[in-house]
C-alpha cells in the first residue's frame, strides 16, 4: 500500500507481514529461506532499519543483514545535512530545500497526518528506537547528500549501542546515486553489497 491512498504506517505493516512470510517460505516454496536479507533504498531504506526493530521486538528470527542506501532515519529532519547539502545534492535539493523553510511545527504536522504517527516515532524515526542487538547492517550513502547526517547519526548511535553498521561514504554524488547504473562508482557500490550479503549469508 502506498501514499496518498494510504498511510506510512500501512506500508510498515505490509513489510512486517511480508518478514513473516518469507521466514516461512524459501525461494524453493513453504520452507524457510537458507537466509534472509533486507534491503530498502531513501524510504525504502527507513522501513528497512524500521522492519528490523520491529521484528527484534517482536521475537522474530533476525535477518542475516540489512541493507539501506541513504536511508531517512530521522523523520523530524533535524540532521544538519538537511541544510547543509541543500545545494550540493542535486536529486533531493530542488524539492525538499523548500520544505525546510516552512516552520517545524507545520512540517509535524505533515508528518503526523501523512504517517498516523508523531515524526519522532521510531516507526518513523528509527534513530530514536533502541539500536541494541540488530542484525549487521550496511549504510551507503554519498558525503554531499541531504541524507548524509540520518546515516552517519544512525550508524554511529547503533555501533555505540553494540550493533554491527558499516557505514560506505562516496563524496560528490547525488541521493541514491546507486540508481544510476553507468557510474562506477555505482558498480563499486554493488561489488561491496556483494561482499557484505556474502559475509552474512
């Protein structure tokens, strides 16, 4: 389920169900998969460090690894990159630099009415959850990306707590530059996913 239609917190619950399905159900039918990995980019990258707290939380085989490209960890927009890389990320720049301009309040607003949660839930935020007993996770992200802050912030909160981030910096490219697929740094990107799913699986 996706926006407007829908709710943030419905495309949680959509993950978590299908966590559960596919701890159940490998790629050779009802069995449970050899390994599991979780992998999200930008939002995608938020629900996936929200998918693995939760399913901590819940009592749930962790997953081997995570995977989140420039991933949205702090949903109040409060890391300094916000602003400082407005110019220098040309993906998310034109778009949001605006939205920074309007006041905090409205922004939670936003937030609370597009989502059905506070900004600053961990569902939402997962920076604000316990980072405690987490599966190895890898965090790529580019240094001169709005999102750059979320990243360093998240990993450097979690590899405090005890959890295993990597966290990959590539300097001078855009917001999930690894969509691009005629950079090498992309290929770079890929070839150290590679390595990590293979370390973990």
């Amino acid at each position: 389920r996706k926006q407007p239609e829908f709710k943030t917190i419905h495309c949680h619950e959509d993950a978590r169900i299908a966590y559960q399905w596919i701890l159940k159900n490998g790629p050779d039918g009802r069995a449970p998969a050899d390994s599991l990995f979780v992998a999200g980019d930008s939002a995608g990258g938020n629900l996936t460090l929200a998918v693995i707290a939760w399913a901590r939380d819940n009592g749930l085989p962790a997953a081997n690894g995570a995977i989140a490209l420039a991933p949205l960890t702090d949903a109040t927009f409060s890391s300094p990159t916000w602003k400082e890389n407005a110019e220098t990320d040309h993906f998310l720049g034109p778009s949001f630099a605006p939205l920074l301009k309007t006041p905090a309040i409205v922004r939670a607003f936003i937030a609370r009415f597009s989502s059905g949660l506070p900004s600053n839930h961990p569902h939402l935020s997962p920076l604000f959850g316990s980072l405690k007993n987490l599966p190895p996770t890898l965090i790529q992200a580019s240094q001169h990306e709005m999102l750059y802050g979320d990243s360093k912030r998240y990993a450097n909160k979690a590899n405090h707590q005890g959890s295993h981030v990597t966290l990959q910096v590539w300097p001078k490219l855009v917001h999930v530059f690894q969509g691009f697929s005629n950079l090498p740094e992309t290929d770079h990107a890929f070839e150290l996913i590679a390595e990590f799913v293979s370390n973990n699986k």
